[in-house]
C-alpha cells in the first residue's frame, strides 16, 4: 500500500528511489526488543530489521564494540593484512564445518561470492561445463542480476533484461525434478534450509539428506544460503547445525552485524581452493570495524548456553502462538517455523493483520503465503513474549469476524 504525504506537508521522499512500500512510520531510538516511534509509541520489534538486530537495539557489549574500533581504524583495504578479519575467520571456522571465509557487505554478495566460488572450484577440478546451479522454486537469494536469477520470481526479474543464465529453477520438495535437472553441467546446488520470504517452508533433514547424497553422487557442491536462518536465528548459530548435514560453502548476513552492514561466505578448504589471487575482490568487505563488531555478535550467540535460551525461550513463544491460532482460528490457520524465525499463517489477507499488528504496537514482516513472519530478537526475554502474544491476541480479537450472519457467505453469494 502506498502511504499518500501527510495534507499540507512537502513529501521529502519524493527524491528517493520508489521501490519501497513504506509504512508512513519511522523511529526515534531504540532498545533491546523495543523502539520509539516519531509517533512516540514504543512498538515491539518482531521485525528486527529482518533478522538483523538479533541481540536488539543497543546491545551494550556491541556499542562498547563500535566505539572501542571506531575509535581506532575502520577501514584499510584488503590490500594488507586485517588481524581483525583473520580473527573472524578463525572464530566462523572453530564453530561450523569451514575452513576458509571470504567477507561481503550484504546477502546478496555473500550468493554471488558462494556461487563464483562453487563454479570456480568445477572450473580449477577440470571441469569448467559444470556451471549450472539448481535452486528451488520460492527462494530468494538477493536482488542483484545474478541472485533474481538464482531466485527465478517472474515478478524480481521482468524489465531487467535477460537473465543471467546457468540457473534451474526447481519446484519445492519435488524431486524427481529435482534428479532430472541435476546433470553433467551442475556446479553445484543452492538452497535455504527454511524459505524465509516464500513464508517460512522448511526441507525436512530426510530431504536434505537426500540433496547432499545426489550432490556427492554427481559431484556437485551443496551452498546454503543461511543469510536469513544463520547467526542464531533458528536456535543453532546456523540451522544446519541441527541436521548436521553440512554444506560446502555457506552464504550468512543478516544477523552477522546486528545491524551493521557485514556477510561471509564460508567454504571447506578444498571447494575454496579454486579463489586463487585476482579471482575475486571487494573494497569494503571485511573492513576492521564491520570485523570487531560481527565477532563480538559470534562470540555472545555462538555460545551454547545462549543457544540453548534461544530454543527454550522461542519454544514458549511457538506453543503461545499455537494456543492464538487455534483461539482464533478465523484470523490464524497455522505456526511455523523454528527459534526465533517464525511464520503465522493467516486466513484473513496478512497485510491486514501486519497493520493490525502495527496499531497494536508490534512490528512483523509480511512473508509469501500469506504468513505473517515473526522475527523477535535472539534476546527477548519470558515477559516480552507475553507481552507480544497479549498484542497479536487483540489483533485476533480485532479481525475475528463478529459479522458472521451478515457476512458474504452467510449471504450465500459465494
Ligand atoms: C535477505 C536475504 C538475502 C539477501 O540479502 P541482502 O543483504 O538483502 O542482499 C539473501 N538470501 C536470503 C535467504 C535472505 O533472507
């Protein structure tokens, strides 16, 4: 929807790019879970940025952080050593099943970085036809030519002229399609462990148990694209931690910085080994300050202890959502999701009940099939959760048609 300039005001965001819908809403300051509206209403942030301020707003360690480095070097060049990087990578890699790290800026880079570096690893192996990557239908990789691409949406690649070619698009879960396009020009296999914006659809562990042995079998390479689930956001610092099936290379950003911009690709030692000097570059990325900020973000979430909070505290959050849905079941069909990357699935239109939401003071994000994404912060404690179920409560109460006997289908008409 599209928020008409308050009457009488001169619209200053008529010198912007219009490629957001933004609520006419913006924000003072923020504090944990917690922001202050230029409305002065405090809303509770179930939106985090999308899956970026995972220890909320203000984290003190994290501020000390940004004030410790930013007092002392931001930014060099990768044209020497950066201690503080090399410091990252050793972290990323003592924790998952990585031996090397490139860093990016954004989601998007870190795809392309993890697909330059699969095709690069087929190309340096002998065998340069196998460039091909399969993604699966309702993915969303980024929005740079090669990631809309890799995401295949009709609606993200029209007008942009053609695309960048070496992707196959596959539908979700099917796999006799899946082992139909996987041939003797496949580099490599790119998928999120759970959607995020196609609305929270996870792979059970038996389906990507199952893409990893066909990969091995044909020699292609396995990314997960952990930019959304990564960092703690599923109750494991990345999700697929939890089947413990790994990938070979894995694209995290969102919650890497909490909220300054920072990503990774990290890769096994022998899927990296084709990224020899020159083969690829960034100005910005892994700059000594994004790298003292991310590693002070790994080392409180990576900590098992915390983890451990994360799965119990968001449990609680899950069964109280369960407990709304089937409260008000003509508002809310289904929960989904894990930790703190949850998806409400709504029977009345979800841009309804975000609003709602929003009148209620709790932010959300608008997710595909019509799923209301919740996306709290890693750190919101027992009474925030009460406190945002109470909130989405009256939004079901709000939406939950009174009208029953007057409605359209009480009418007959349908
Ligand atoms: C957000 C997101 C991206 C893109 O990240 P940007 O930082 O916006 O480029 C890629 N993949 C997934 C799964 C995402 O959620």
């Amino acid at each position: 929807m599209t928020v008409p300039a308050p009457a009488g005001d001169i619209d200053s965001s008529d010198h912007l790019f219009a490629c957001f819908r933004r609520a006419d809403l913006a924000f003072t300051h923020g504090e944990g879970a917690w922001l202050t509206g230029n409305d002065g209403v405090r809303y509770l942030d179930f939106a985090t940025g999308i899956a970026v301020t995972g220890l909320g707003h203000s984290h003190p360690i994290i501020l000390d952080e940004l004030n410790r480095q930013g007092g002392k070097l931001w930014h060099v060049s990768n044209a020497f050593r950066i201690p503080e990087q090399e410091a990252l990578a050793r972290l990323l890699c003592q924790r998952t099943f990585a031996d090397r790290v490139f860093f990016n800026n954004s989601g998007a880079e870190a795809i392309e970085t993890a697909i330059k570096t699969a095709r690069r690893y087929q190309f340096v192996s002998g065998q340069p036809e196998r460039y091909r990557i399969l993604t699966f239908e309702g993915a969303f990789h980024g929005r740079t030519l090669a990631t809309i691409a890799a995401g295949g949406r009709e609606k993200y690649l029209e007008g942009f002229g053609p695309p960048s070619p070496g992707f196959d698009v596959i539908p979700f879960g099917d796999f006799d399609a899946f082992e139909a396009a996987c041939g003797h020009e496949t580099a490599a296999v790119l998928l999120e462990p759970i959607q995020g914006e196609s609305g929270i659809r996870k792979l059970s562990a038996q389906d990507i148990a199952r893409i990893r042995d066909l990969c091995d079998r044909i020699g292609a390479l396995l990314i997960f694209d952990e930019v959304q689930t990564g960092v703690g956001r599923t109750g494991h610092l990345f999700a697929y931690q939890d089947s413990g099936i790994a990938p070979d290379i894995l694209a995290a950003a969102k919650g890497l910085g909490n909220g300054f911009p920072v990503a990774a690709c990290l890769a096994s030692e022998k899927t990296a080994a084709g990224m020899t000097p020159g083969t690829h570059g960034s100005t910005f990325g892994g700059n000594p300050l994004a790298m003292a900020i991310a590693h002070k973000v790994i080392e409180i979430i990576a900590d098992e202890a915390f983890l451990e909070d994360v799965r119990r505290r968001s449990a609680r959050l899950f069964a109280g959502l369960e407990k709304l849905a089937a409260a008000y079941g003509d508002v809310f069909t289904e929960v989904r999701g894990e930790g703190f990357l949850l998806g409400l699935r709504c029977a009345v239109p979800v841009e309804l009940v975000v609003t709602a939401a929003r009148a209620n003071g709790l932010l959300s994000v608008i997710a595909g099939d019509n799923v209301l994404r919740l996306l709290p912060p890693l750190v919101l404690s027992e009474a925030e959760i009460d406190e945002g179920l109470a909130r989405l409560q009256k939004v079901g109460r709000s939406l939950t048609r009174t009208d029953r006997n007057t409605s359209v289908e009480g009418n007959g008409h349908v």
